[in-house]
C-alpha cells in the first residue's frame, strides 16, 4: 500500500471520529433540551410552548437529523472504503508473500548455477578427456613406429648406397721389366 493511501485513509479515519464525536455531542444537547423541556412542562402546566418557538425548535431538531443522516452515510461509505482498501491491502500482503518466496526460489537457483555449470562441465568433458588420452596413446604408438621405420630406412639407404663389399684395392703386379715408383691409389 502506497503512502498516500495510508494518509488517506487516516485522514478518513479522524474525519469519521471527528464527525462522531460531533454528533454525540449534538444528541447529548437533544437529550439535555428535551429533559429540560419536560421538566418545565411537567412543572408548570400553565407552560404551553409558543408555536413560533415550537416551530422553530421542530425546524432545528428536522435539519439535526438530515445532518444526522449524512453523517451516517458519509460514515458507511467511508466504511464501504476502508473495507475495499483492507481486501486490497490482503491482497497485495499475499502478492508480496508469493514474489517473496519466489524471489527466494530463484536467488537459491542463482546460487546453485556455478555448481550445477560445473558439474555439466565435467560430464561433457569425461568423453574429451578419454578420447585426448586415446589419441595420445595412439601419437606415442605411431611415433615408435615412425622412429621403427626411420631407422630401417636409414640402415636400408646406408646398404643400398654401398650395394656390394668395399674391399681395399691393392696394386696391380707391374711385368717383370717395368718397375713403377709410384703404386696406383
């Protein structure tokens, strides 16, 4: 409930009281008035009210109970209010209840989210990291391999570039009658 329907209403509310008060005040005059009126009739019989006097009186007490019934009616319809505003005050107490407990759901669900994330994490990533260590596995096989065949390659080059025996190459025998100083290399 806003402020300003609050004043409102306690602006209704010492209207109301204000007015009431009134009002009792008025009825205990009326009531003073007619004991009073009654004692000086019942005392002095001569006594006969003037009918301008009575009259008069008549007019007063008719235009006390006109202001009587306003002031009932302003008071039911400042009642009919209040008891609008109350069941628009329940009504509002329950929506704040519900946005509350809502807002408390969905606070406990923002605080779960990191978890909840991380623990979906971890499960997408499970296949990840088993397929990471499989490739890994098979990297380090093929590795082996590819150093298997460098190596055969590397002896099957080494031999193929030398297709026969080296042996050392020794001088020809000259013919008995030449006689060379210097021996081929």
């Amino acid at each position: 409930m806003s402020q300003t329907d609050n004043s409102t209403i306690q602006a209704l509310s010492t209207e109301v009281s204000k007015l009431r008060q009134e009002l009792q005040l008025r009825d205990q005059l009326v009531q003073q008035l007619s004991q009073e009126l009654f004692r000086l009739v019942k005392g002095n019989t001569d006594f006969m009210p003037q009918p301008e006097v009575s009259e008069r009186h008549s007019v007063e007490l008719n235009a006390l109970r006109e202001q009587l019934q306003a002031v009932e009616e302003q008071v039911g319809f400042y009642q009919e209010q209040i008891s609008t505003r109350d069941s628009e005050i329940y009504q509002l107490r329950q929506s704040v209840q519900e946005l509350t407990d809502r807002s408390r759901m969905l606070e406990q669900v923002v605080q779960e989210l990191p978890q909840i994330y991380r623990q979906k994490f971890e499960e997408r990533m499970e296949p990840v990291r088993e397929k990471v260590a499989l490739l890994q596995q098979e990297n380090r096989q093929l590795q082996a391999e590819l150093q298997s065949v460098s190596y055969r390659l590397a002896l099957k080059s080494r031999t193929a570039s030398h297709s026969g025996i080296d042996l050392p190459s020794f001088p020809r025998p000259n013919p008995p009658g030449n006689i060379s100083t210097v021996p081929n290399a």
